[in-house]
C-alpha cells in the first residue's frame, strides 16, 4: 500500500472515512478505495473507469452537485479531475492543470485531498523539473466547478535544500496530504525517499499570494 488518503464525510448520521491508496500486485498499480467507520475494521474495494489510472487518486473531502469528486493523475502528466455517482466507477478525466512552469515542465501531481476554503478549494500539488527535482506548489480551484483553476502561485511554495536533496531517491520533495489546524496549514513531507518534515504556512498569507490562473 502507498500513499493512504483519508477523508471524512458527514452524509449521515455517523462519518464514515474513505481513502484512496494505491496498490501494487508485483507488476502493476491500481488505486483502490479504503472505507471505515471506526479505524478497527475496513471494507476495500477496486476502483475503475478513466480517471481511476496510475498513482495520485485524491478525493475531494464532500460531494460536489451530489458527485464523488476526485484529484487524479490518470496520464502521469496532468492534474485531472474525475467524478463518480457511486464513489467506484469514476468518468473520464477533466485537465485542470498542465505543466506550464520551469519547475513543473516534465510533470505534475496533487499531494493529497483538497482543502476547503471561503474563496476555493486549496490544493497543494508537486512538480517536476529538469534533473528530476521535485518542489511543492499550490493552486486554487472553483468550490462549484473544481475543473475550473482560478489562481495559483507563481513560484514553488517549497523546495528542497542541500540537506533534503541524498537518499534513496534524490532530489524528490513529496507530501501525502496538509492539514489546517486554525488559521495554519501544516504541511508533512517527505525528503528524498530517506526522512520526514513538516512545514507550516499562515492561510491568509498563502492565499493572498495566489495569483488569477
């Protein structure tokens, strides 16, 4: 299992939690759906249909116009959006971000599920540049329509110093997810494959520096 991506929704009288992961059977990968009330028991499941290919599925933290809503990263390129009525069988995948910057050129992922905000939802995502050097940016999506990019930065948010560049896979910089404690987001992350950091960020001040996409 890779990269566990929990969620929790609130459609019913109790939350339920799902996450998306991806698996591996020796040859291939797939992302599959974790689901659980507790965190004693786990129902799992397979996912299919476009946009539910390769690692990166993401799901966004509520239903949108009665949808499941989900980050993926389908072609191995792009940042995608797909939908699904039943959470199972996702839609084809919708482009919302394509690598248009020197540090994302070669290619692009989400790290993890959406933050909601007042003003859209907040996603943090990785590029990748020449040499294979990873760096974390943030883009701004449309709370109605999250295929609609409205803003992002215009530079990276984070990127790896001398000390986080040697491990087992150099120069990758990596987060599974952020989480907004108060006015804060506290982003984990991983350093070259070799340790773990966290950064944190004032809300305000991120999202003052969005720029219109």
């Amino acid at each position: 299992m890779e990269d566990a991506r929990f969620v929790r929704f609130t459609d019913g009288e109790d939350p339920i939690y799902y996450a998306t992961y991806t698996a591996f059977d020796g040859s291939q990968v797939a992302p599959q759906l974790l689901e659980t009330s507790d965190f004693r028991t786990f129902t799992v499941s397979q996912l299919s249909g476009p946009s539910a290919r390769n690692k990166g599925m993401a799901l966004f933290p509520r239903r949108i116009a009665g949808r499941y809503a989900a980050l993926s990263r389908w072609d191995r390129e792009n940042n995608a959006i797909g939908y699904s009525d039943d959470g199972h069988r996702w839609s084809e995948a919708i482009t919302v971000q394509a690598p248009n910057r020197p540090w994302e050129l070669i290619q692009l992922g989400n790290c993890g599920s959406p933050i909601e905000t007042p003003v859209g939802w907040l996603v943090f995502t990785h590029g990748v540049g020449p040499m294979r050097e990873y760096a974390i940016g943030v883009v701004l999506l449309d709370l109605d329509e999250p295929e609609r990019l409205i803003a992002a930065l215009s530079e990276p948010l984070l990127v790896a110093d001398e000390s986080e560049r040697e491990g087992y896979v150099p120069n990758v910089m990596y987060s599974c997810g952020p989480m907004i404690h108060g006015g804060t987001i506290v982003l984990p992350y991983g350093c070259s494959d070799s340790s773990v950091r966290t950064a944190t960020v004032d809300l305000s001040l991120l999202l003052d520096r969005l720029t219109p996409g």
